[in-house]
C-alpha cells in the first residue's frame, strides 16, 4: 500500500515537472517567434538612389515590376515612404499620424519603362512631384469566352491608363487622396503621354469596348459622365452626363 501511494506521488511530481516543461516550453518558443516577427519588421529597406533628393527626406524604392503582356516592356514604379506629397518643404504632415484615409493603393511618384530586348530605360515623368494613384495596361478579351476569367487570353494591350494627382485642389498644402484628379493615357512603351480627363473625383468604370474604344464613367460633384475615347488618337470620341432618373 506504502509502494502503492509511493508510485502514485512520483507520477504526480512527474506530470508536474512535464507540465512545467510544456509551459516554459511554449513561453520559449512564443518569445523566440516575437523576436523574429520583430526584427523582420524592423528590417530597413535599402534606399535607392533615383531621384534628386536634396534634403535626404525621401526613400525611393521599386515596387512591383510589371511586364506588359504581348510586348518587350516592363513598367516598374518609383515608390516613396511617404503617402502623399507635401507642397510646402517645410509643412510638417506626420507629427500624429493617425490620418488612414491618405493611404493609396500605391504611394508611386513616377514609373520606369524597361524594355527587356533592349535594356532601354524612360521615366514617364521628369519629376517626381506627382501622385500616381492607379495604373495599368488596357487589353481586351474576347466576347462570348465560356473559360473562366485566368484561363482567357487577352489580346495584347493597345495603351497604359493612369489616375494621377498633381494639383493642390483643396489648398491643403497637399496632394492626396481627397485632391481632385487627373485620367491619362500612353503608348505600352511610355510614350504620348496624354491627359483625358482633368479635375474630376473618382473613376467608376473603365474597360474596353468591342470596337476596342476605351469606356470610362466618372464622376465631377455630384455629376456622373460616360465617355468613349479612341485607343489610337487618345481624343474623346463622345462625352455626355448620364441623366437623372425620370428624364
């Protein structure tokens, strides 16, 4: 019976002591997990020199290349830290940042166009005093194709759109999201950069037509405008407010 009790502690210090081991164990191994979570993050990314910077406030970076399907270029852009452009050098934006709404889906300031055959390099821009919020290659599907969208193939692009931001609107010594913008288009290299659209709010559709013709409704206050343009020329084919309902 003494044997008997005798064994039954020895279990008990043994499962104490294996339950001891499991929690600095895992406190072990959280902390370990933390340490490299932390400085992964804390891992600062090389600054590239690619833009004058004369005050040393930026860090320029690459983003995402892009290769333009059917052709010999990628467009690769020039992206900032910073989330907006101050118009003033010496207005301070970032004292609390608590501001999410001037986040962008890209913070690029100009785009590079790199042709693969050549190894030609050209910016869009001269400068980097633009906030280029959206871009990207216009091609067209085919009507009537039964396949699911990533297994249909597009016909090679005919232009690169843009949304940009250059112009303080609002006088807020910034360009943001909440300033008015700016539709353009290009060839696939870069090149006859044209602006379409200028000082209008948000871009709710744009896409091809089957005539190939590029689709855009847009919105300027509270008017909402379609427009055709010609993929070849950039010129406005039509433009016309939609009307009101009951009109």
């Amino acid at each position: 019976m003494k044997s008997e009790k005798f064994f039954k502690w020895v279990w008990n210090v043994n499962g104490l002591i294996l339950l001891m081991g499991l929690i600095i164990g895992a406190a072990i191994g959280y902390n370990f997990v933390a340490y490299l979570l932390k400085s992964d993050n804390h891992v600062q990314q090389q600054a590239l020199n690619l833009a004058e910077d004369e005050k040393q406030q930026e860090k320029w970076k690459l983003g995402y290349p892009r290769k333009v399907e059917g052709s010999d270029f990628y467009f690769i852009p020039l992206e900032s830290e910073k989330l907006d452009i101050e118009v003033k050098a010496d207005v301070t934006v970032y004292n609390n940042f608590s501001g999410g709404y001037k986040y962008r889906p890209t913070r690029s300031k100009n785009i590079l166009f790199l042709n693969d055959k050549t190894n030609h390099a050209k910016w869009l821009f001269k400068t980097t005093d633009q906030l280029i919020i959206e871009f990207g290659a216009l091609s067209h599907y085919e009507e009537f194709d039964t396949r699911v969208y990533n297994e249909q193939k597009a016909n090679a692009p005919k232009a690169v759109s843009y949304e940009v931001i250059k112009n303080d609107t609002n006088n807020d010594k910034l360009l943001d999201g909440k300033d008015k913008r700016t539709f353009a288009l290009s060839k696939i290299d870069g090149s006859n950069y044209s602006e379409v659209i200028s000082g209008y709010n948000r871009i709710v559709e744009s896409n091809l037509n089957a005539e190939g013709n590029l689709f855009v409704v847009f919105t300027n206050n509270d008017e909402v405008y379609s427009m055709l343009v010609d993929l070849d020329t950039f010129e406005v084919i039509s433009k016309s407010m939609l009307p009101k309902v009951g009109e």
